[in-house]
C-alpha cells in the first residue's frame, strides 16, 4: 500500500472535473486543496495517471507521486488524515 499525491491542471477548454472528481474518489482519500489530493491505495502511480489522463483533456496536466512519512503542513486538515494509524505507508 501507498499514499499517492495526485494533482492536476485541467485546461480550457472544458474543464470537466466531474470525471475525474468520480474515478479519485473511488479511493480512500483526502481532500482540502482545489485540485489535490491524497489516496491510499495498492494501485500504481502509472495506473492512478492513466485513470486521470482518460477521464482528461489532451491538454491537461496531471502528476502523481508517492509520498513518504516524511512530510509538513499548516492548516491542512488531511493532516489528520495522513496521521490515522490507518494509513498505509
């Protein structure tokens, strides 16, 4: 398991976040900022892009990565989140 840091661009035109919105969230996750978010899941970096990339526009922008227990933040409420013991690191 793994925490995935997932954050994308959508570019005009179109913008359809509905799709995108509807694949992340089929994922244990965490979201408080526009276009981030944080997933904890068994699925690859590569697949979890994939999945956003078919649900985008050509000219979007889309980067995920793994992160490490090594992190900092204010005010982000998926602080909580990232600290649960449930969290597969």
């Amino acid at each position: 398991m793994a925490i995935l840091l997932v954050t994308y661009d959508l570019k005009q035109p179109g913008q359809n976040y509905g799709p995108v919105h509807d694949y992340l969230r089929q994922f244990a996750h965490c979201k408080q900022m526009e276009s981030v978010w944080l997933l904890d899941t068994t699925t690859t970096t590569e697949t979890i892009r994939e999945g956003v990339r078919a649900r985008a526009d050509n000219n979007d922008i889309v980067f995920v990565a793994r992160l490490m227990r090594e992190w900092s933040s204010w005010n982000y409420t998926c602080a909580a989140w990232l600290n649960d013991p449930a969290r597969n690191w």
